[in-house]
C-alpha cells in the first residue's frame, strides 16, 4: 500500500472516531439538558399549584362569612330601596292628572 493511502485510511478513521466522540458528547448533554428542562416543568407544575392554593387561601380568608353577609344584606337593602322608588315613580306616572 502505497502511504497516501494508509494516510488516507488513517485520516478516515480518526474522523470518524471524533466523530462518533462528538455525537456521544452531544448525545450526553442533549439528555442532561431533557432532563433539565424536565426539572423545570416539574417546579412549575409544583409552583402553579402551590400559587393555585395560596389565591383560594387568600380568597377565603379574605372577608369572614359575616361580613359578606353585611354586605349582601346592605345591598338588599339599598336595592329594595331603589326599586320602591322606581315603583313608586311608574304608580305615579300611570295616575291620571288633572
């Protein structure tokens, strides 16, 4: 064989070797990067359930079952005013006037 061809067989084979090492290293960090990505799905899973449960907290502690009911029955209130005045104003209106 003449050298430039063993050269050449050598040259084919240390690229394919470093090749091949290349792709395993891409291989390596493609997966630890998966993996990674995965860890991050995972805490934002965790996190947006854990947040889920503080904003029902927040929400159910935010007013007392007393004071809600204050404020529905001020609203009755002032709603059931509103609509004696409203009636009141549509009874007139249908009075005849002389």
């Amino acid at each position: 064989m003449e050298t430039s061809a063993i050269i050449a067989i050598f040259l084919t084979t240390v690229g394919g070797l470093v090749t091949a090492v290349v792709m395993y290293l891409l291989a390596q960090k493609d997966a630890r990067q998966a993996e990674q990505i995965k860890d991050l799905y995972d805490k934002h899973n965790n996190d947006a359930e854990r947040l889920q449960k503080l904003e029902l907290d927040v929400a159910k502690n935010n007013y007392s079952k007393d004071e809600i009911n204050s404020m529905f029955t001020d609203m009755k209130k002032y709603l059931d005013g509103r609509f004696e005045r409203l009636e009141k104003f549509f009874d007139d209106a249908r009075k005849p006037q002389i």
